[in-house]
C-alpha cells in the first residue's frame, strides 16, 4: 500500500536565528503531532526594529506520517 502523509504550514519566530526558529517549530509541532518526517522551509524573513534585526522568522511545512 502507498504511504500517505501529511502536511501542515507553520510560522515561527527567533530572536537568534532561523536554525533557532525551525527547531522552535520542530519543538511545538511535537507536543501535538507523532512521526513527524520533515521540515521544508518556503520563506525566511525578519523584523527589524531600529535599523536592527530583532527576529528571525520562517514560513514552513511540516510533513508527518498518518496514523491507521
């Protein structure tokens, strides 16, 4: 039988970095979601305040295995 996944968008955000966000997304996704497989990230981006950056943010999909 064919595998089936899943795929879900999320946004999360880091002071720190985008590796700091996407593992911020990974960690919350987590706590609802099982057999997660991977995350594609579509869009980076950032807030800047004062002519600096104060987060970084990411737009990305999250992929899992389905439950039967």
């Amino acid at each position: 039988m064919a595998k089936v996944v899943k795929v879900i968008e999320l946004m999360s955000q880091s002071p720190k970095s985008w590796e700091d966000a996407a593992q911020g997304a990974v960690d919350e996704a987590s706590k609802t979601l099982r057999n997660i497989r991977s995350l594609y990230i579509k869009e980076f981006t950032v807030e800047v305040d004062n002519g600096k950056i104060s987060n970084y943010r990411i737009n990305a999909k999250v992929t899992f295995d389905l439950e039967r």
